[in-house]
C-alpha cells in the first residue's frame, strides 16, 4: 500500500467511524465507562441509609463510632486497545478481512475515547508485544492510530495474548478500561508456571474493566463443501489437505469452533470478563452497543 492509498483509506475510516462514534457511542460510552474508576476523597461518620460496604472499619475502630469512606470520580478515563496483529487476521472470505474490521471497531472506540475528552492507547501484539502508543488525546493522535492500524506489519505471526496482558498490566499503572481486540482463535492459555500461579488473563480483569470484542469470519466456524480444498494455517505456515465433500469433515470444523466458543465462555464466565462477537460481514455498530449495554 502506498502513501496515497493509505491517506484515502484513512480518511475512508476517519469518516465512517468518527460519525458513529459521535452520533451513537459517545452517550453510551459516556454513561457506560466514564467515571468507573473511582478515587478516595476523605471520611465522614457513618449516617442512616449510607452502604455498610462503605465502612471504612479503621477508622470505626479507632473512632468508636462508624465511619465511611467517600469516592469521588476521576475526572479522566484512559483507554487501552490490545489489537491482534497475528497471520490469522489476514483473512476473509465475504467482504473485507478480519483485519479491516479489527481496524474500523478500534478506530470506532478511540473516536468515542477522544469525544469524551479522555486518553487512548494501543498495544499490537502477535506472539509478543510488537508496538506500544502510550496513551494520549486529542484527533491527531487518534489519525496516527488508524494509519497504524491499517499499515502496520508485525515481524511475527503467531499469537500470544498472555504477552499482551502481561505488558498491560506493568505498562498501565492506573485502573483503565481495555478492549481485547482478536479473532480469539488462540485464546489465552493457562500460565506454564503451575500451581499458585495466576494467569495475566485474571490479574489484568481484576486491575482493569477488560472486555473481549472478537473478531471472526464465517469460514472460522464453518467450512464450504466445495470439494478437495487446501488449507494454510496463516500462523504457522502449515498446509494440509481437507475435504470438504465429507460430512465428516465439515461437522468436525464445525464441532472444533463450537468447543473453542464453550472454552471462550467458561473463560469469560471466570474472569467476568464482558465480550462480543462480530462476524466480518456483519453490522458492528449492534455488537457494540450490546457491549456498552453489559
């Protein structure tokens, strides 16, 4: 892609996603993520009808009577887009390829960060963290985002989301709300470290508001009978053989996406994780409002 090229996909992008950030996301972001993260302000005594959750018992102990700790909402909210940049996402077999839709959801959230005067930031990640925009405002920032979103090539081609959050949780000190951008076809793996380790997927949900929006083709899920076909795994390079006139075959592609799908949920269910999926010739601007909505 040349510069030119680029420069019209840019602005293509800037204009289909700065109006729907604007005009749709920006109340529901608003009302939905801004002022989650809530800073310690000062104690008062306790008062009929306050939350007991809020007792700060210390103080009560020390005092003799109840008192309460009160929050006040931070005024600045800072978004983290974690964008799989994998060989899987060059893939698509409708209308665009996983990775235009990864690029047109992301942009779409980092105009509705910036509408709402907060900082946003990307991590790139394949099997390694491969590019980090540290967080910032502002529209030039936010073009800057998508020009790398829409040319940026990593040196690897495998996937490794623990690395990704992993970066996250050293790099982002403060309490963020973070998209895991990814087709999710290799999720997040148990840490090899063993027992009493706990997995970066459960540490970065704690410290974090983190939500899984993935991103998938309908081949992922389904294969086309259409006869002797040769498959190349876009991460690894390996190629085989598969076909797709064999009910067989196709039932056991289609079980191996619904067991991914389960392993997904049991995952989500355990960090409580918010998610979305979003099929590349599908409207994602539902998907997201179903996301804001969670």
């Amino acid at each position: 892609m040349n510069s030119e090229e680029l420069l019209q996909k840019v602005r293509k992008i800037e204009i289909k996603t700065h109006g729907l950030s604007r005009n749709i996301f920006a109340g529901e972001y608003h009302s939905q993520f801004k002022g989650r993260g809530m800073a310690f302000s000062e104690v008062r005594e306790y008062q009929p009808g306050d939350d007991v959750r809020s007792i700060d018992w210390n103080v009560t102990a020390r005092m003799n009577r109840p008192y309460i700790k009160i929050y006040e909402e931070e005024r600045e909210l800072t978004v983290m887009l974690l964008v799989d940049v994998s060989g899987s996402r060059n893939f698509g077999s409708v209308s665009q390829m996983k990775r235009d839709s990864m690029a047109e959801v992301a942009a779409t959230l980092a105009f509705s960060t910036i509408e709402n005067n907060d900082k946003v930031g990307v991590i790139f990640f394949s099997d390694q963290v491969e590019k980090f925009i540290p967080p910032k405002k502002g529209k030039s920032h936010v073009l800057h985002i998508i020009r790398e979103l829409l040319s940026f090539e990593p040196d690897h081609t495998g996937t490794d989301i623990n690395a990704a959050l992993e970066f996250l949780i050293n790099a982002q000190k403060r309490r963020c709300t973070a998209f895991l951008i990814s087709d999710l076809i290799t999720p997040p793996q148990p840490s090899p470290k063993g027992r009493g380790h706990v997995d970066p997927i459960v540490i970065a949900s704690r410290k974090h508001d983190l939500n899984a929006i993935q991103i998938y083709d309908r081949r992922d899920a389904e294969l086309p009978e259409v006869g002797l076909l040769k498959v190349k795994d876009p991460e690894t390079g390996a190629r085989v053989w598969a076909d797709t006139s064999l009910a067989s075959v196709r039932q056991a592609y289609a079980k191996a996406w619904r067991d991914q799908q389960e392993a997904l949920e049991t995952l989500y269910s355990k960090t409580g994780m918010n998610h979305v999926s979003i099929r590349t010739d599908e409207d994602f601007v539902k998907a997201l409002m179903r996301l804001f909505k969670q």
